[in-house]
C-alpha cells in the first residue's frame, strides 16, 4: 500500500533542474512529493568534488 500523500502532484527528478529552490517552491505550491536528482553512488563513495 502506498502512503497517502497531500496531492496528486509530483516532482520528477530532473538531473541539472530540481535544485533546493525548485523543490521547495514546488512543495509551498501544493506538490505532495518532491524528490531530489539521482547521484551516482560510485562517485560518493570515491568522494569525488563533483558530485
């Protein structure tokens, strides 16, 4: 079962876009999830300065 969100809106992670002022932007305006782009683990883990 899925969790019950505050609206049917979401926020699709869009690499070089969804920064922290758009996510929360997006939320203030009624958006029931916002989620952050997707990272690479590898670089993470090698902690890389670019990631």
């Amino acid at each position: 079962m899925l969790p019950k969100f505050s609206s049917r809106a979401f926020l699709a992670p869009m690499a070089g876009v969804s920064d922290p002022a758009l996510r929360l932007q997006c939320k203030k305006m009624g958006a029931g999830l916002v989620v952050t782009e997707f990272t690479n683990i590898h670089s993470i883990i090698a902690k890389e300065k670019t990631t």
